[in-house]
C-alpha cells in the first residue's frame, strides 16, 4: 500500500524529490549558519541564486519541449557586456532601463536564433546551441575584450538591498515568474509544450503546432538568459564576457535536480527552481562545513551526483522489495 | 529525382582539402611551397590525433543512443594524462604500467557513469557532467594544485618523434591510423560493433533480438572511459608537461568531430571515420584562425559560424511529415 502511494506521488509530483532535498539542504545550512533567516543574510544568499534561477526557468522550458540550450549563458554575457560598456558607471538609472530593454530584445533575437536553426531548419538542439554559444561569446568579447564598464551604483544597490516587506527583492521576482508559468502551463501553449516534449511526432500527428512550440521555448530561453545576466550585472556591478558561461551547465543541473526529464515532456518549473536553490544551498553549506579547500570541488560534486542518483536509488530498492 | 549524396566522412574531408589549400593562398600562407605545404598538413593532422582519440569513446557512446553522451571525457583525459605523468617520472620501464593504469582508471571513471545511466535511471548528460566534476575534484585533492613528474624519452620517441628521419610523419598520426582500423573493425566486423548500433536505433527491439542492453551499456561507457585514458596518456606524450586544465579545452570538440563526422547525435548511425575527419576539420579550422591572428573574439565567432554552416549541411534530423 505505501509502495503504490509512493509511486503515484513521484508520477504526480516530478518536483517531489528536489521539495525533499531543498528542505534537507536549508536544514543543514540552518545547522551550520544559525543567522541563516535573518534579513540581510537571506537577501545576500537570494541575489546571488536569483541569476542561475532565472536561468534554470528558461533551460527548463526548453527541456520540457524536448531540446536543450547550451548557448543561455554566452547570451547572459551579451547582455553583463552591453549593460556595461553602453550604460557605464556614471551613466544615469534612466539609460540603464532602456538597455534593459533593449537587452531584453537582445536576448529574444539570439533565443529566436537558435529556434529558427532547431526548429525550423530541424538541427539538433546540442550541437546548434553549442555552436551559437560560441557565436555569442564571441560577440560579447567582442563588445568588451577586457572585463570592464559598470553600471551606476544606484541601480546596483536597488538590486543588491531592495527588500520590501523584510523579503528579498528575489522573492517577488521568483514568485512573478512562477505565477506568469502557472498562467502559461494552463494555456493551449502550455499543454503544446507537454505534448511537444512528450513526443514530437505523435504530437505533430494530432494536429500540435510542433514548430512553433519549440521555435517558442527557445524565445523564452533566450528572454530568461537575459533577465538572468540583468540580474548577475546589477549584482556585480560590472562587465566581463566570460561571466555567463560557467552557468550554463550549472542551469542544465539545477533542472534535472528538480525532477524534470532531460528527454522532456516531464516535469515543471518550480521544481528546477528549488533545484536552482538547492545548488546554490549545498555552495553555501560547503563554504561553512570549512571543508579543506582542496577538497571543496571533490565534495560538492559527490553531493549533486548523490543528488541525481537519489531517485534512482529509492526505485531501486523498492523495485526489490 | 535523384539526389547526389556524399557519405558526410567524405564531405568533410573534401571540406578540409579546399579548406587546407585555400589556407595557402593567405599572406602568410604556405604558397606554392611545397615542402611548407606538407610540413603544415602533417602538423594539423598530427595536432589533429588527439582529438581524434579523445572523440572516439565519445563516438561510441552517442551511437549507443538513449540521448548518449560523455561529458566527463575532458576531465578523464586530465586525470590520466596526469597520472601519466606522475608515474613514467622519466624512467622508459614505468610507460607500460602506465599505459595500463590511464586506461584502467578511464574504464572505471566510465563504469560509474555506466553504472549511473543504467541502474539508477540518471540521463547520461547530467550523469557523466556531476562524473566530471567528481574527476576534477579528485585531481585537485591528488596534486593540491601542483604536479610533478616527467615524461620519458621512450614515449616522446613513440609519440612526438617520426617513424624514421626517412619519413616525416610523426608516430601519433602512424598511431591514430592503426587506432582508427581498429575501431572501424570493432564497429563493423564484431558483435559489439553490431549490438551497439542495434541498441541505438531501438533498445527495446534490441532487447527483444536477444542483445543484452544492460551490459552493451556499461561495456559502452567503460570503453568511452578507456579510450578517453588513452587520449590523456597520448596527449601527455605528445606535450611533455601537464596542467589541471589539460583536457577539457577537448570536451565539446569532441562532440562537435562526431556531428561533423556525420555520426547521428540522436544514435543509431555513424562511423569513426567520419570522427576522424570532424577532427582534422576542426583542427584544421582552428589552426587556420590562429594562424590569421584573429582576435579572440572573431575566432569564437568564426568557429561557431562554421559549425553551424557544417550541421546545417548534413546534421539535419527526419522532417516531422515523415
């Protein structure tokens, strides 16, 4: 009887697992950091996660519908790179909100890029979105060789110490993005997304748009990566071309983590989201375990492996019992 | 309608030959030399070999299909190419166990993400991306960030250095060709060879003709593993020195050789020939770059560009209406 209830609750709930390993992950990290709650350390941690969040939204998408985006975070370096030549340190909040939209359409035209290439010239998803990763690399080198530029220190500090209600300014935009999907994943759209990732051809054979839903998911993905290097530029408060691209593996990660299927059609968007979460959480438990440093890359690796293999592993035993 | 269609293999080569000769034809090009001319191919295929070899178990896993992949392969290459080092420490009788152990370690290394992938239902992207950081981890913990040892004359004599002074053409090239048949042998001429690509096109069918799916699996990842080990001991030999960051510059290369080769990423269809020449390609319009002394920035660009001009030519999937 516990076995079937079980089951029917990891079929139901793919974000089930990443739910029980964010809480396991804020418990040790309250065990290990007591101020963990306090306004101004939770504020510090939510605006270094909100980056690789935002990202992980957009990843999780484009893995619903079945592919895959290599290129989310050499677009969150177009966008750190243009805010930070184009506005500059002594430019005013005005100018910096028009290149945040205009970096907005940045990343629609590279997301629309990648989409065009995938969905209607029929590529494969990796390999294209690995070679515009280094098109738009490149071109965010281009835009700033060096690591400079800034943005005005107004604009930063709104991002770095905004916390209306005692909540992280992060809080609100998280709890927007997850309303705007709950909006989406009710919509025809929504439902194309699921049938799309699930399996393309059978979709395709009831009548589903399916190259219009995937040509979509890319759109959003490019449209997250740019909210996300927005959101990693008003936190360091400069430029540098290479900023977005360790994110991207680390974006792919916190969406498995969160109970999606990388081949799609399972999962959601609030499970990669406390995925993205608990990633950032094991960081900070490793860094206050005082873990000896050589050690830090070796046990934080073990412990998003272990993560992973979790699931597997209860399948596992149970199939034997 | 008929349509002219060349193997992908031959396509990139032929793209690498006017490629090659149009290089000539730069300032600094080789000209009408050609003496400099067949120096600069040697070298770009010689560069070329490693990755080849490091593409190789990368090959075989993606034609075992189910999304296969092995991202761990940069980190592997490192780790052996390391332990390579640390071991042979200049003496000529410590190369064979040396040899041994960089493909031991990268079998195992790959057995895990075997093992991963196949009982515990983890997608073989994720799996062999947390396998890569476990191997990087490990390094670090291994050689606290500074390593030492040596290569010895024996393996820079059957790595770097030609056959005989008769022949210019170094021993890694001579090494990838019997390298290279006996892959093309293990992929066609064996039951390994056949079970794999059976497993790629469709497992469950796979399963029903008798192939036992568990073990091509693991067997497959293993291999990858192994081969990935012998890239880092070839490319330690090759170079003399090692850094922690020795082999994942060769990662996404590696996958990139196996697309342009014309090697299905969704499983199933492929060759290692076609690896091979994805390898001479890339090498060959990497070196091309450098050699035009393109900015950084530019070089990205180009590179991506190029790679998306070559899948657009032949990467592309089944149509939906099919």
């Amino acid at each position: 009887m516990n076995q079937s209830r079980w089951d029917a609750l990891t079929a139901r709930q793919p974000a089930m697992f990443a739910l029980i390993l964010l809480v396991l992950s804020i418990v040790i990290n309250f065990i290990l950091q007591p101020n963990m709650f306090a306004r101004e350390t939770l504020n510090s941690n939510m605006r270094v996660f909100l980056p690789i969040i935002l990202m992980a939204v957009g990843q999780a998408i484009v893995i619903l519908g079945g592919g895959i985006d290599i290129s989310v975070g050499s677009i969150s370096s177009i966008v750190n790179t243009v805010l930070a030549t184009r506005v500059g340190l002594d430019g005013s909040p005005e100018r910096m909100w028009q290149f945040v939209f205009f970096s907005l359409l940045i990343g629609l035209l590279a997301g629309a890029i990648n989409g065009f290439f995938i969905s209607f010239l029929r590529l494969q998803p990796i390999i294209t979105t690995y070679a515009t990763s280094f098109l738009y690399a490149g071109f965010a080198l281009f835009i700033l060789p060096n690591p400079g530029g800034g943005i005005p220190a107004s604009v930063a500090s709104f991002y770095r110490n905004s916390t209306p209600l005692n909540l992280p300014l992060a809080f609100y935009v998280i709890a927007l993005v997850l309303l705007i999907w709950l909006y989406i994943s009710s919509t025809r759209y929504g439902k194309f997304l699921y049938a799309v990732g699930g399996k393309a051809e059978a979709a395709y054979e009831t009548a589903v748009p399916v190259t219009q839903t995937q040509f979509m998911t890319y759109v959003i993905s490019g449209l997250m990566a740019a909210l996300s290097g927005i959101a990693i530029t008003m936190l360091s408060g400069s430029g540098n071309a290479d900023i977005g691209g360790p994110m991207t593996l680390n974006s792919i990660t916190a969406v498995v983590i969160g109970g999606n299927a990388l081949s799609g059609g399972v999962g959601g968007v609030t499970g990669p989201v406390m995925g993205a979460i608990t990633l950032g959480i094991i960081q900070n438990i490793i860094s206050f375990a005082h873990i000896d440093t050589w050690w830090e890359t070796f046990v934080k690796a073990v412990i998003i492996v272990v993560a992973l293999a979790a699931p597997g592993v209860v399948n596992l035993f149970r199939r034997r019992a | 309608m008929k349509r002219i269609s060349i193997s992908p293999p031959v396509a990139a080569l032929i793209l690498a030959v006017i490629l090659f000769v149009l290089s000539g034809l730069l300032p600094n090009g080789f000209g009408s030399d050609m003496d400099v001319a067949r120096a600069q191919a040697t070298n770009i295929v010689r560069l070329a070999v490693f990755l080849g070899v490091i593409a190789a178990g990368q090959t075989l896993v993606i034609i075992s299909g189910s999304e296969g992949i092995d991202l761990s392969a940069g980190s592997v290459v490192t780790l052996t190419a390391i332990l390579a080092y640390i071991i042979v420490n200049g003496v000529d009788s410590r190369v064979l166990p040396a040899l041994l152990i960089a493909l031991a370690v990268g079998a195992l290394v790959g057995l895990v993400n075997g093992v991963g992938i196949t009982f515990l239902k983890i997608s073989p992207f994720v799996m062999t991306l947390g396998m890569s950081g476990v191997v990087t981890g490990a390094i670090i913990v291994l050689t606290h960030g500074n390593v030492t040892g040596k290569v010895s004359p024996l393996m820079t004599r059957l790595i770097a250095r030609p056959l005989s002074p008769a022949l210019q053409i170094p021993n890694a090239i001579i090494i990838w060709i019997l390298f290279g048949l006996l892959l093309w042998l293990l992929l066609e001429r064996t039951a390994f060879g056949k079970n794999l690509f059976a497993i790629g096109v469709n497992r469950v069918t796979a399963r029903l003709s008798g192939v036992n799916v568990t073990a091509m699996n693991l067997a497959t990842y293993a291999l990858a593993g192994a081969l990935a080990g012998f890239g880092g001991f070839l490319l330690v030999g090759n170079t003399g020195v090692v850094h922690l960051q020795l082999g994942q510059p060769f990662l996404f290369p590696s996958i990139a050789a196996v697309a342009v080769g014309g090697t299905l990423l969704s499983g199933g269809k492929g060759s290692y020939w076609g690896t091979m020449a994805g390898a001479i390609v890339l090498t060959l319009i990497t070196s091309l770059l450098t050699t035009m002394q393109m900015p950084e920035s530019v070089r990205r660009m180009v590179l991506g560009g190029t790679l998306l001009v070559l899948i657009s030519i032949y990467g592309r999937q089944r149509a939906l209406r099919q």
